[in-house]
C-alpha cells in the first residue's frame, strides 16, 4: 500500500466527479455527495490536530461500529491520509458512504469532547470526523483505485445465501467472502445497494462512490444475482435445499406507513420511496418500464415527515422545479428526526416547514387529484406553575395547505413475503423478524439484520448488524471469523 505521507501530498482532485479543492470550513455542501474530496490536505491535517485524543474516546464509543477515531485522526494530522483510511476501515465496510450519511451530531460528533470545552476552546465545535473520514476514504480511492480486495485464505467449501443488497447484507457478502466462503447476493431491484441506490438521492451519495463499492465486492467473486425477489421466485428453504449452508436476511422495510386518517387513493400522493426511486435519472438508474418520472415543475408539494428521507424528497421535489416545497411534521424544530446538516442544506435550498403540525386529512378535486392537505396545527402547552414548556402538545387550530403533489415519508414496514413464506421464522407484532445480537434467527442457519429486525435505519447499524451476523455464520460453519471485525 502506497502512502502519500506529509511531503507527498495526493492530488485531491476527486477522479470521479472531478471536483476542485477547497477550504475545510468554506465548503459545507455535499452537492455530488463528494464534498469531503474538496478539501486540502492541510486543512484536514488542521481539523485533525484538534483531536484532544481523550483517554476513552468518547467519539468511537458514541459509534455503533467503534472505530478507532483518535487513531485515524492522528494519522491524519500527520499526513498518513491512507493509514487513516485503513483505519476506519478495519471495523467498518463502508466507511465512504456512513461518513456521509451518518447523524454525526448524535453519534461521535456528538459525544465529542470539544463539545463539552464550550466556553474555554474555539465555541464547542466538535472534530468534524465525518469529513475526516470521507476525506481518508476519498483519497485512498483515488490512490489506490486499481487495488482489487484480495481473498487470502483457501475456499471453504461452504456457500452463504444473502437476501438483500442493501448495507447489512453487502456487509455480510464481503466479511463472510473474506472469510473464505461462497456468497451470492439475492436482489429483488435491477441493481445492487438496496435503499442507497434508490432511496438516497445523488446530492448525498454519489452512485459512483457505490458503483465503486459493488465492482470490489465483485472482484472478490461475490455472486449477485439481480431481479429477483426471495419469497416469490425461490423461498428461503428452496435456496437452503439447493444447497446454501447459511442465509442471511436484510431485505430492509421498502413499504411506507399511511395513517389510517389519510386516504393514499387520490391521485398525486405518494410514499416516500416511490417518490425518491421515480425522482432518479433514468440514464444512471435502469428501471422498469412503467416507472414514470416525476413531473413538478410549478408545483407545490408537501411532505409529510422530518426524517433525512423526508427532507431528501423535500430536496428533490425543489430540483424537479416545484414552485414551493413544504415539509410538515408533528414535532419542534430542535427535535427534528433528520441531520442537522440535511435541516440546514433544506433551508438554504428553499424548502419550507410547518412544524408541529399533523396532517389529518387530504382534499381532492373533482379529477380525483390531490389539492391541499388539512393538518392540525399543535403549539406546545404553557405551565401555570413554572410557566415552562410542558408535553403533549395540544390541538389548537386547523390549517390547510395546497398540495399538487404529497409525499408520506413518516415510517416504513416490513413486507411479509418473507415471514409468510418460511415456516417456523418468528416475527414480532410489526412484522419484523425476531434476531438475537448475532442476528440468529429462530431457524437454525438463518440469520438476520438491518432494516427488516429494528427500526434504526441507519446505514452504520445496518453495518454493525451485518458484521455481527458474518461473524456468527462463520462461527456456525467452524471457523475463527478471524478476518472479520470484532464488535
Ligand atoms: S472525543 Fe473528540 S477530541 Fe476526544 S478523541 Fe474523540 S474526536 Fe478527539
């Protein structure tokens, strides 16, 4: 491995969209979902150097996967940018893609101890790891763009089933690969990356950050197979009788929740997945023929939800052309469910928001078309003790907005295909499927994670989730799962 070291800076010019350098600080936006490659080595050796390298770090402890993040910060103060990026990824997968997706702000970021030196050190401004982190992982792509991962150990002889390409089960694919195993990806969509191909929009992710994740996994020799659906085209004990001796599901929760007060029949509302999914270049993201684009120019739109996939269709909505993009949600704005940079990136876009405010009911036209959204507006309660902020909220007032097009991004469910269609795997009362910490599941050799087993959603405990479950299937095959990360 080729490391640039202080004396041999890499050019930061990303190779894969071409992006020009920039300042640490002057460069917020993740337009192309490639800011961290804007930025100068100097500068991220600057905003590493701030690291106080605490003595438990509360950074790594505040992460699902606990990266050695004081470590890599001080490889990169240092220079040592691919040392860092190794780093990052002993324990994680996809350091690339969680550096951008992840709430920073509520897991290391948020624990950092900078935070908590508000008055006495440069205003409480954590170590921005996140950027530091893409800022490593970018330029070992571009350094080391024609390294392929190699498997060093002798074939097994045992095949794992993975159903599902989004994170948990790419997760599983690779570690259990590079363990030495057989592995073929089940996906029911045309291509690979689950909800970060469809549901995350370019803006955040770049498809060819994940394009260039699914080529490696290819070259290690992981199988996928595209289009096609487990529970329909194959159940999970046909593929246990063809002779997979282990199958891992993370087929996620791609259906959307609609309020039983809603009618989703008009035409004009959509859920949040569909919305994002049709919102996608139809040069970069093939799909099937009936999947029609989006048209919004000169519309107004409303989203219900305050979820980074609320705001991703809010973001989307304004580059479609919508003439007014209005996000609605329940809660304050300080308690919003999304990242706060997705919060600030919205803002500055246009987009606005209706806050404590439910939508209770849509109207139509006589075309059966959407046309407003009726939603109680909430204020919060005043104390007559303290005079304090108290909860629940209250019903005040209703207030209806215009909407030519509405968008549900307030919660996903699990499909039952799956549960219905393999006896004896338990479920909970919501559908999800019932998984220890290993991701063992109630039949023997099937192991779950992600999406469809918590409601997290988060792609780094998608990962931590797919990490824990390689480490048990290489358990039940035998083996040490001495090439997996320890969590
Ligand atoms: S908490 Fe912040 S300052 Fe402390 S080790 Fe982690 S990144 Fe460094």
């Amino acid at each position: 491995m080729r490391d640039p070291g202080p004396g041999q800076q890499p050019s930061v010019q990303s190779s894969l969209t071409g992006e020009t350098p920039g300042s640490l600080d002057s460069d917020r936006r993740y337009e192309s979902g490639r800011s961290s490659s804007t930025r100068t080595l100097e500068a991220a050796a600057r905003e590493a150097a701030r690291c106080l390298h605490c003595s438990r770090a509360p950074c790594a402890q505040a992460c699902p996967l606990h990266p050695a993040i004081p470590l890599a910060l001080h490889h990169i103060a240092h220079g040592e940018v691919l040392a860092a990026a190794v780093e990052f990824a002993i324990v994680n997968t996809m350091p690339g893609i969680c550096s951008r997706l992840c709430p920073q702000e509520r897991l290391c970021e948020g624990a950092c101890w900078r935070v908590r030196t508000r008055a006495r050190v440069d205003s409480g401004r954590p170590v921005a790891i996140g950027r530091l982190e893409a800022f490593a992982t970018d330029v070992q792509y571009e350094v080391e763009a024609d390294v392929q991962r190699q498997i060093a150990i002798a074939d097994s002889g045992k095949h794992v089933a993975v159903v599902g390409a989004g994170p948990a089960g790419l997760t599983v694919a690779e570690l259990t690969r590079r363990c030495g195993h057989a592995v073929t990806v089940f996906e029911t969509t045309p291509r690979p990356g689950g909800a970060l191909r469809w549901s995350i929009p370019d803006f955040r992710l770049a498809p060819t950050i994940l394009d260039a994740h699914i080529a490696a996994l290819e070259n290690m020799g992981i199988r996928f197979i595209c289009n096609f659906q487990v529970g329909r085209d194959a159940t999970i004990d046909d593929l246990l009788a063809s002779g997979y001796d282990a199958i891992f599901i993370g087929s996620g929760a791609l259906l959307g929740i609609t309020p039983d007060v809603l009618e989703e029949s008009l035409a004009g509302v959509s859920q949040a997945m569909h919305f994002l999914e049709r919102a996608r270049p139809a040069s970069v993201y093939p799909r099937p023929p009936d999947w029609n684009e989006s048209d919004l120019a000169g519309k107004c739109v409303v989203v219900a939800g305050d979820s980074d996939e609320a705001l991703d269709c809010a973001r989307q909505a304004m580059r479609k052309g919508a003439l007014h993009v209005i996000c609605v949600h329940s809660g304050e704005e300080e308690k919003m469910g999304c990242r706060h940079q997705s919060l600030q990136d919205a803002m500055q876009e246009g987009v606005w928001f209706l806050h404590q405010a439910v939508p209770v009911q849509f109207l139509g036209n006589d075309a059966g078309h959407v046309r407003a959204v009726v939603c109680w507006h909430t204020v919060p309660r005043l104390s007559r003790r303290s005079g304090s902020r108290t909860s629940p909220s209250t019903e005040t007032a209703s207030v209806t907005v215009r909407a030519d097009h509405v968008v549900l991004a307030i919660g996903r469910q699990v499909d039952s295909l799956l549960a219905r269609t393999t006896p004896g795997l338990e479920i909970d009362s919501t559908g999800r499927i019932i998984a220890g910490t290993s991701g063992a599941t109630s039949r023997p050799a099937i192991f779950a994670g992600g999406d469809c087993v918590h409601r997290d959603g988060l792609v780094v405990t998608a990962v931590a989730d797919g990490t824990r479950a390689a480490v048990a299937i290489d358990r039940h095959f035998g083996g040490p799962a001495a090439a997996t990360a320890p969590l």
